[in-house]
C-alpha cells in the first residue's frame, strides 16, 4: 500500500487542480468528467517531473506528492481545455 499512496495522492490532488483552474478559467467546453481525467493524468505528472527535478528534498512526500498533483493536473486541464476551446 506505501507504493501506491504517492499515486493516489497525486490522482486526487490532479483532479482537484484540473477542476479548480477549470472553474476559475471558467472552461466550458469540455464536461467535469474530461476535466477530472485530464487533471488527474496531469497530477501524476506533475508529480512525477516534481520527483525528477528533486523538489521534495526539503517537503514530506505526500505534501510535494501533493503539490505537484495539483500544478500538474491544473496546467494540464488549463491546456486541454484551451484546446477544445479554440476548436469550437
């Protein structure tokens, strides 16, 4: 389970970033179900490029695990969200 609690974190914390730069972007044009998926495929990789450049040296794992998730997944449903936004 300690091998999987990282990825959940990361999972959780994306879809409430993805949802949140969503609702404050105010993207309309793709439902709350792209939104989550996109922010949490974005949380763990925001969290995984925040392991890579060594970000959580001076945070616990689940806080940094947590923050990236949450940059992660919010950059990615701004993106995707500009994307399907610019296509209409």
């Amino acid at each position: 389970m300690e091998a999987l609690m990282p990825i959940i974190t990361q999972l959780i914390a994306g879809a409430v970033g993805g949802n949140a730069v969503s609702a404050v972007l105010k993207q309309e044009a793709i439902s709350v179900v792209a939104r989550t998926i996109a922010g949490a495929i974005g949380g763990i990789g925001g969290g995984i490029i925040l392991n890579m450049v060594g970000g959580e040296a001076g945070l616990s794992a689940i806080v940094a695990n947590g923050i990236g998730g949450l940059v992660g997944g919010g950059v990615l449903s701004a993106i995707v969200g500009a994307v399907m936004n610019r296509s209409r």
